[in-house]
C-alpha cells in the first residue's frame, strides 16, 4: 500500500513536469515572428523589439541586397511570418516575386520607405538618362546611410507592432531614438574635420545620396551609374566619370559591395585619386547598426580629411 502511494506521488511529479515542460513550449510558439528583408535594417528591428518577438532576416549579411533571391526555405520563412518589414524603393529586387506572394496571402508588409523623406536623384551626380532606374528624379533606396530616417522608420513602427503583433516596444524606440540622435550629432562633427573643398564622394553605385544630403557631401559620380550595383558602367560612362574626377578634383573613390576591384583599380590608376573600401551595404562583425555607420563615417573622414 505504502508502496503504491509512492508510486502515485512520484507519477503526478512527473505529470507536473510534463505539464510545465508544454507550457513552456507552447509560450516560447506564441511569440510573433518578424522578417525583415536585408540585416541593416534587421539590426535595429532586433534591437527594437529587444526579444519581445522573434526576428529573422531574409538576405544573409554581406551578399548583394540589389541581386539576392530567396531560395523555397526562404520563400516560405517569408509567408510563414507574422510581419515582414521591407525596405522598399526596389532595394529587394530579387525578393519581389515573393514578397508580393506573401502580401497576396495576407501576409502583413511594413515598408520603411514610406515612412522617410525620399530622396531622388538629381542632376549632375553622374547618372545618365535612359535606364528607368538611372534617371534624374528615380527614388533612391539607400535609406540606412541617415540615422535620422532610421530614427523614423523606428518611431513609426512602434504603433504597427502594437496593433498587428500586439507588443509594445514604445520604450525601446525612446532610447533607440536618443542613440540615433547621438549618432549624429557624432558624425556630424567627425565630418566637419574634412574641408569644404574635399566634401565629394564617388561610389561603385549611387549608394551614398542620404549620407551626402545629410552632412554636406557633393555626389560628384559614381563607377556604375546607377542606384543598384547590378547594372553596368559604358566606356562613355567611364570617360566622362573620369573627367568629374579631375575637374573636381576628388581625392578618393570609394569601391563598395558589387563594385568591380578592377574597373575601380583602373579608375583610380588614371585619375591619381585613392581607391577606398567602403562598406555601404552589410553589418560589421559585431552586427551593430551604430558600428556600421560610425565605421562608415569614419572610412570617409580618413579618406578625405
Ligand atoms: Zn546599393
């Protein structure tokens, strides 16, 4: 009898156990999933919803964003989540076909640049007219390079996680907003070291527009004259990239993701002007949005100071 009521003690411990064990699981299933499509951007998102929701990033860090597409695991990621938040102006090219088959399914889309002040490009940054995506007034993509329209793309995504995924992250975008605050205020006073005459960036592509509006820069032109890496530069193009050089007198091009290290190497050797690698488009190590542009800045200021 005593023997048999041991038995029954120790079989509820264990169904206690098993309870509490699904319990667990069925917590750690409820949490909502989040995916953005390139890891700039995923970065903030992680640090926004700090563990509050899972968050997945679509183009691993480090490939191309302009030519990246899905394999069927990744097309599936995509329709599996509870919100995927996109960039938008074309950046995800290769995504496209997928992200309109999710948003087709049902699937909730946030996208960052309808939130920002777009910028388009203007006359006499290099870019010819003809390709739809190289002519003056096409929307450029490269949101990221400005912490203040990542601040934005923060600030207005607070009420969308509220009311589609129903957290609140209302204190994370407070202090996010303040670092990307003082961000700014810190390049902005590592830029003012170059001089008013040096302040012209030329890229692979026309990926540096944001930064350049923001703190004072020239886009004087561009190796690849377009605002995605995947089109290609003529001889035309070339020649008339190398006579902006000269005449303004650049002292460095900046060779980025995408960018041909020879076309690069060749501009560089016939212009005089310093070849320097610029990473505009992929995290740094440690996988923080606040190190990328600080090494951005940073990168630019050594350059041209
Ligand atoms: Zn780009």
């Amino acid at each position: 009898m005593r023997l048999a009521r041991y038995f029954l003690l120790a079989g509820l411990v264990i169904a206690v156990i098993i309870i509490a064990a699904s319990c667990h699981q069925t917590a750690h299933k409820t949490k909502k999933s989040i995916v953005v499509t390139y890891s700039i951007l995923g970065s903030i998102v992680q640090e926004l919803a700090d563990g509050r929701a899972d968050v997945t990033v679509s183009i691993p860090n480090g490939l191309d964003p302009h030519e990246w597409e899905p394999s069927a695991k990744g097309i599936e990621t995509v329709n599996n989540a509870d919100l995927i938040i996109q960039n938008g102006l074309g950046l995800e090219a290769g995504m496209e076909k997928c992200l309109k088959s999710a948003r087709d399914k049902g699937v909730n889309i946030f996208t960052a640049s309808d939130y920002i002040e777009i910028r388009h490009v203007g006359p006499g940054e290099g870019i010819p007219t003809g390709d739809p995506d190289q002519i003056i007034g096409a929307a450029d993509p490269h949101l990221w390079t400005d912490p203040l329209m990542i601040k934005d793309i923060v600030q207005a995504l607070v009420p969308v996680l509220k009311k589609k995924l129903g957290i609140d992250v209302a204190d994370r975008a407070a202090s996010l907003s303040t670092r990307l605050d003082e961000l700014n205020v810190r390049i902005a006073d590592a830029v003012s070291l170059i001089p008013d005459e040096n302040r012209k960036i030329v890229t692979g592509h026309e990926s540096m527009g944001y930064f350049a509006k923001r703190y004072g820069f020239k886009l004087t032109g561009v190796i690849i004259p377009s605002l995605s890496s995947q089109a290609a530069a003529s001889a035309a193009d070339l020649a008339a990239l190398k006579e902006a050089i000269a005449t303004n007198n650049v002292k460095a091009v900046f060779s980025e993701l995408g960018t041909s290290p020879a076309l690069a190497r060749t501009v560089g050797n016939e212009t005089g002007a310093r070849v320097v690698e610029l990473n505009t488009h992929a995290l740094p190590l440690d996988r923080s949005y606040f190190t990328y542009e600080r090494e951005l800045a940073d990168t630019i200021v050594k350059a041209l100071k």
